[in-house]
C-alpha cells in the first residue's frame, strides 16, 4: 500500500505529463461529476481556488454562486488559514 505521500507524488507525475487540452477535459468532467453530488437546494460549500496544475473547478464555482450556493474559500488571516464567503470570483487575490 502507497503512503499518502507517494500517492500524491504518483498523481502529480501523472497530472504533469498530461496535455493542457487533456487536463481540461479533466476538469470539466470532474465539475460535471461534482455539480451532480450536490442536493438541489443550495448548501454550504467550502471550495478552493485551483493553482498550478490542480483541478480546474473555477467553473464549477462560478455556478454555484450563480445558483446561491454560499460559497466559502480559504485565506490567510495572518498566520491563520480561515475560509470567507465569496461573492464573486473576479475580486480574488493571490496569496500564499
């Protein structure tokens, strides 16, 4: 059995030898997959913005916002991580 470690190095060589139009695909069947999990009535969502070759799900962010899902996302408060409700995904700021 892999230790989390070396399943996580396996899927990142996995996902860095994959083709940008691939990786897309990825993520919109992943989005597609999510979005049918999730009840029909709005629900807490704690989510993440995608960085490097991470899973592209800012779609899938976008339309639950659009759909009233309260959204929530992590930040940094100092030397905190706390997540905040977003509104939009247009006013977002980088950070560590």
């Amino acid at each position: 059995m892999q230790s989390k470690e070396e399943l996580r190095a396996d899927i990142n060589h996995r996902l860095s030898r994959l083709r940008e139009k691939d990786r897309a695909a990825e993520s919109r069947s992943l989005c597609r997959r999510l979005k049918e999990l999730l009840p029909q009535e709005p629900v807490t969502i704690c989510a993440y913005m995608p960085m490097g070759d991470e899973v592209d799900i800012r779609d899938l962010l976008l339309q639950l916002l659009e759909q009233g899902y309260p959204l929530y996302l992590p930040c940094f408060d100092g030397e905190k991580l706390v997540f905040r409700r977003a509104e939009d995904l247009e006013n977002m700021k980088p950070g560590r």
